[in-house]
C-alpha cells in the first residue's frame, strides 16, 4: 500500500509540475501548427523549384552553354564593372562626336580610349569583336556592329547622327 502511495504522490506532483506546460502549449497550440504547416509549404516550394531548374537546365542544356565560360574572369580586381564601362562609353562617346575644334591627336586618343572600352564591354559580355585587326573604313563599320550588339545585349550607347560623323572626316 505504501508503494501505491508513493507512486500516487508522484503522478500527482509530476501533473501539477507539468499543468503550466500544458496550458501554454494549449494557447500556443494555433501557432504551433501554423509554424509546422509554413514550414511544410517552404520545403515543398523549394523542392518543386529545383525540380523546376533541373528540368530546365535539361531541357537547355545548360552545362553545355556554360561550359567554356571561365568564371574566375569575373573575380578579377582590375576588372571594372560594366556600370562603369558603359558610363566611361557614353562620356567618351560624347566626345568622340562632339570633337568641334580639337586636335587630331585628341580625336585620336579620344577612339583609342572609346574602343579600348568597347573591347571590355565586349569582353564581359561575351560578344565577338575585331577592333584591334582593322583599321579605317572596316574599323569604324566595326565599331558599329559592336555598338549595335552591345545595345542588343542591355547596355545603351548614345548614336552618333551620320552628318557628325561626316563632317568631322
């Protein structure tokens, strides 16, 4: 009977101990469930869209169009973002048609400067350019196309207007 007692006794006291537990796990019990079942529907949305990427990394062949890209090009320090290539593009295209009275070695050293920026744009955007192979006529209709690709690609250049272009011949 004593051990009835003792056992008794402490059921009751582990009851009393655990009431407040109880009863704040019965006012929490709504947030509880609400934070299970959120968490439940971040898991899946996650899953579903890797599961999503995978199918189109397959589908594009992804790997395949990265794969010849090094990346280590981007992590260089003495690589200029392309903010501020395609700020340095339009001050320097500006001045480029806009050369009324300045030397011919400035003019010079003014293209020298604008198709320098032309080649990293180029070359951190991935296009094909041959600046530095021509020269004359061939170079400027170069110029060109680079320019026009690199609008193609996002990054906006201001347009010489052809009667600057002739007149500073």
């Amino acid at each position: 009977m004593e051990l009835g007692r003792v056992l008794l006794l402490a059921l009751a006291f582990i009851a009393v101990a655990s009431l407040p537990a109880a009863i704040a796990l019965l006012f929490c019990a709504d947030e509880i469930i609400d934070r299970v079942v959120c968490g439940v529907a971040e898991w899946r949305e996650r899953r579903r869209e890797r599961r999503t990427i995978a199918r189109l990394d397959r589908a594009i062949e992804a790997d395949s169009l990265t794969r010849d890209i090094d990346l280590s090009d981007f992590d260089r320090t003495d690589r200029r973002p392309l903010e501020q290539l395609a700020a340095d593009l339009r001050r320097l295209g500006s001045q480029r048609i806009g050369v009324g009275g300045r030397s011919m070695v400035w003019h010079g050293a003014v293209l020298q400067a604008y198709d320098d920026r032309l080649r990293r744009a180029c070359r951190a955007l991935g296009i094909p350019e041959h600046l530095t192979e021509l020269a004359g006529v061939d170079l400027e209709i170069e110029r060109v196309r680079v320019e026009g690709l690199l609008h193609a690609a996002g990054l906006a250049l201001p347009a010489a207007r052809a009667d600057d272009r002739q007149r500073h011949r």
